[in-house]
C-alpha cells in the first residue's frame, strides 16, 4: 500500500552567514489523514456495535477509522491506475 505524506512541506532556512540550507518535513500520512476525516462520523454515530467486548468504544472507533483509510488507500491506487 502506498502512503505517501499528506502534508509535506520544504522549509528552507538562511543562516546568518548567507549559507542556505533546506528540510523536508514530512507531516502525517495519508492514511492518518484520512483516518482522521473519518473519525467523527464514527464517533458522533448513536450505536457503533462492538465485535470485541475487550474494546472500548472508543478504541473500536478508531480501529474503524484506520479499516476505512486503508479501504480509501486502496482504492485511491486502483484509480490511479
């Protein structure tokens, strides 16, 4: 599966002397991007059903959002293709 950064970013940086010097800066994955934007529907829903009693809600709430991001991953590549 290909995850690349959501937000990379290139920050360059100009030292007192004159001398140049650049970074990349990463941020988060896609994937957690696109966990992130699918958090609040699971959270905001009335009933979200639990498979494993040994899970809070609240943790069954974000494996559901990383279940859809890898689901959005994947089909993000078939389109791509």
């Amino acid at each position: 599966m290909y995850n690349p950064p959501a937000f990379p970013v290139n920050e360059v940086y100009t030292s007192r002397d004159g001398d140049v010097t650049s970074e990349t800066t990463k941020g988060m994955t896609l994937l957690d991007y696109f966990a992130a934007k699918a958090l609040p529907a699971l959270i905001f829903q009335d009933r979200v059903p639990t498979q494993n009693s040994r899970m809070s809600r609240q943790e069954y709430c974000v494996v559901l959002a990383y279940e859809y991001a890898v689901l959005m991953l994947a089909e993000r590549e078939k389109l791509s293709k």
